[in-house]
C-alpha cells in the first residue's frame, strides 16, 4: 500500500469518525433536551393533577365548551378565557380548570328526581280532580310509545313475546330473568336481526339461557376488585348524545386473567345500563338519535400501552362474542384514542369478525398527528367535563378504588334489594 493510499485511507477513517462523533454528540443533545422537557411536562402534570380530587357524587353541567388544540399539549400552561367571564366572575375566585367525575349514579339520582317531580305534580292535580289526572296519564304514555316504535313494529314484539312465553319455565325461570326480558329488550334483539321475529328469538334464546348460568346480576364489588385495582376500566359520564361512558385503559392491565377480565366486563356493561325500575321506553328503528339513551360509549385510552399488556386471544374474542351476541344494540360508539401502530395489524385480524353495523360505530383518535384534527374529533364527541385530563379532557386522571368502590357498592345494593324485593312479591 503506497503512502498516498495510507493517507486517503486514514482520511477517510477521520471523515467516517467525524461524522459518527457529530451524530452521537447530537442523539446526546438531543436526548437531555427531551429528557429536560419531558421533566417539566411531567411536574406541569402533577401540579394540575394535584389541584382537584375526583368526584363521582358531582353533576357536570354541559356548557357551550370545547376541546382546543391547547388541550393535546399538557406541558404548556394555559388560560383560557370565557366570554363574558370579568362580568359574572365571583367572590369565590377562579376554578380548576378540571373538573370533577361524573356520577355513576347521575341516571338514578335524575331519575328519582323526575319521580319525586311526577309525584309532586300528580297530587296537586289530584286534590283538583281525580278524574282529569288519571285521564292525562293514560293519554300521555301511548303518545311517547308512538313516537318511538311503529305499529308493524309492535306486532313483531308482540309476536316475539309469545315465542317467550311458550318457554317461559326454560328462558323465564327466574325474577331477574324476567326483568331482563323487557319489551324494550326484545326491541333490540328485533333491531339486531332487521326485525326477522325468529331470528331474533334465536338470538335471545342464546343470551337467556347464557344469562341464567352466568348470573350477571350476581355479580358483586367484591368479586371484580382486584380487576378494578389499577383502574383499567371505569364510567364517567355521557358523551354529547347520551350514551353512557366506559372508559377502558389497557396500559393498566394488572392480570392479563381471562375469566377475570370478562367478568369485569360484564359487570361494567351491567352497572352502565342499570335501570332500577326497568325500562319503561320502547324505541324502534323510526328515531335513531333516541336509541343513544340506552346505548353506551367504549373509550379505550391506548397511551402507554405495549404488547405484553395485551390480553389473550381467547379474551379479546369472548369480549366480542358478548358484546354482540348478549349486548345487542347496545354498543353506540367505540372510540380508540392514542392507537398504537401495531394496532392496524391487530385490527385487520380481528376486524373479519365484527359484524358491517358494529364496525361504522368505531371510531380512531391520534393525538400524536394532526392535533387540530384530533381536537375536532374529541369535541364531536365529547364534553371535555367528561373525558380524562390525560385525554383533552379536564377530569383528574388520578385512579382511586376507594373513592370508586362506594359508588359500586351502593349500586350493588340497590340491586340487591330489588331482586329481594321482587322475590318477596313473587312468594305473595
């Protein structure tokens, strides 16, 4: 080798030492920076995580408010300023900007009071004229059944409920299968089959006699506890149309048990369409936005989430399997907020095996894209009262079991009453 090629040759070496020493002096800079910003994000996080604590006993009032594009980017403080804001402002000075969670008991607790308002307003009218109240009553309910379900649609309850009846002793055998066995849910498994009254017998055979060996209803606090210990599902409110919020994060994932997690599942799905004096509203196919009143909103926070965290195969296809075949027409919108990548690949398997109509009610959120975009979507859908700070939103992320176990607990005793109750009347 002559002594110019030596030279070249060691020049090339420096150039190629040169370059590899800039690139790790720069993935070096770079990751100090990161790790710098990443620290202020996360103490900027905390001190608004520690200002409020939730609270699920608080309605949220649903204002003209919205999500911004401020509210995908948690490490800069903001202020936002409401119209109107210097004129109406009080004593009590300036509010978090979060807000505390809604209550799971927000449907009984309206609903009791709608009840009490009803009763008010019933003897009132009662010292008046006996007569002219019991006349308005029986005008009023046949008006609001008519506005939802159809005549032809009636008879095809009708006649679903005489496929029931005719295996009553087998499908009927208990108080809480009967309560289950409403006109309005008999409605849905129609809706489900396009209103083909065998069809959709065969469907509610299928979740009738399910229900009767899985004993949803039985299902306690205490047995989905140590499911619940992370956190990695919860309500937490309405979306704007009314559906009822679940919030699931499977980054929380603390088990990865499968008879668990679809226990867990279940008794979500049950508290969220809990209903303690049954369902009294019939809906047919004629008023779609009316159907949101009894459907639920699945958010599934995927931040942090990783492939180990994942559960079982098994898992993933009995959720589906239920929520389809014994939730009919529940499901109103699915929402995937933070997607990982691996996901698309995750989706084009499962995807072959959810049903056209189930599949429209899904809905993907990336925040870490086109922030403007995201905030559109979230704002669509949602009220930021309603929705995790981690998410847009303005409640405290911050998981607490004890604070929400009270509320579950109650909700298990109110259930148990009432079967207690109707056992009670069934012996008399």
């Amino acid at each position: 080798m002559t002594e110019d090629e030596v030279l070249t040759l060691l020049m090339f070496g420096f150039l190629v030492a040169a370059i590899a020493l800039v690139l790790c002096v720069r993935w070096v800079f770079r990751r100090l920076i990161l790790g710098q910003n990443r620290n202020v994000g996360e103490g900027e996080e905390e001190e608004k995580q520690e200002t409020i604590k939730r609270d699920y006993s608080r309605s949220v009032t649903m204002h003209e408010d919205s999500f911004t594009v401020d509210d995908f980017t948690p490490e800069k403080k903001k202020k936002k300023q409401k119209s109107g804001a210097a004129n109406t402002s009080t004593s009590e000075g300036e509010k978090s900007p979060l807000v505390k969670r809604v209550s799971i008991d927000e449907t009984v607790a309206g609903a009791a009071e709608e009840e009490k308002t009803k009763k008010k307003s019933t003897t009132i009218s009662t010292t008046t004229t006996t007569t002219t109240t019991t006349t308005t009553v029986a005008k009023e309910q046949p008006m609001a059944f008519e506005s939802l379900i159809t005549t032809e649609e009636r008879a095809k309850i009708a006649e679903l409920r005489q496929l029931v009846n005719k295996e009553k002793d087998e499908l009927l055998s208990t108080d809480a299968l009967k309560m289950y066995c409403s006109d309005a849910q008999l409605a849905r498994n129609l809706r489900a089959r396009k209103w083909d009254v065998l069809k959709a017998f065969e469907m509610l055979k299928k979740t009738l006699l399910w229900r009767k060996e899985y004993k949803p209803e039985s299902i306690t606090f205490e047995n989905i506890e140590e499911e619940l210990r992370t956190g990695k599902q919860y309500r937490s409110g309405r979306d704007r149309f009314g559906r009822r919020i679940i919030v699931m994060r499977p980054s929380r994932e603390n088990t990865r048990e499968h008879d668990g997690n679809i226990r867990l599942l279940v008794y979500t799905f049950e508290n969220a369409l809990w209903r303690t004096n049954g369902e009294r509203i019939v809906r047919g196919s004629s008023n779609i936005p009316a159907l949101a009143q009894e459907q639920i909103c699945v958010l599934i926070n995927f931040t942090k989430w990783s492939l180990k965290l994942s559960p079982p195969w098994r898992t993933s296809m009995e959720t589906l399997h239920i929520m389809q075949e014994h939730y009919p027409e529940r499901l109103g919108l699915a929402v995937c907020y933070d997607p990982p990548s691996v996901f698309s690949v995750f989706w084009k398997l499962i995807s072959p095996f959810i049903d056209v109509k189930t599949k429209s009610k899904i809905r993907f959120v990336q925040p870490r894209g086109d922030k403007q975009k995201a905030a559109k979507k979230m704002n669509e859908m949602f009220h930021p009262n309603t929705i995790d700070s981690d998410m847009g939103g303005r409640v405290d992320a911050t998981w607490d079991l004890d604070e929400y176990k009270v509320f579950l607990k109650r909700y298990d005793e109110v259930k148990k009453n009432v079967f207690e109750t109707l056992k009670k009347k069934s012996v008399e």
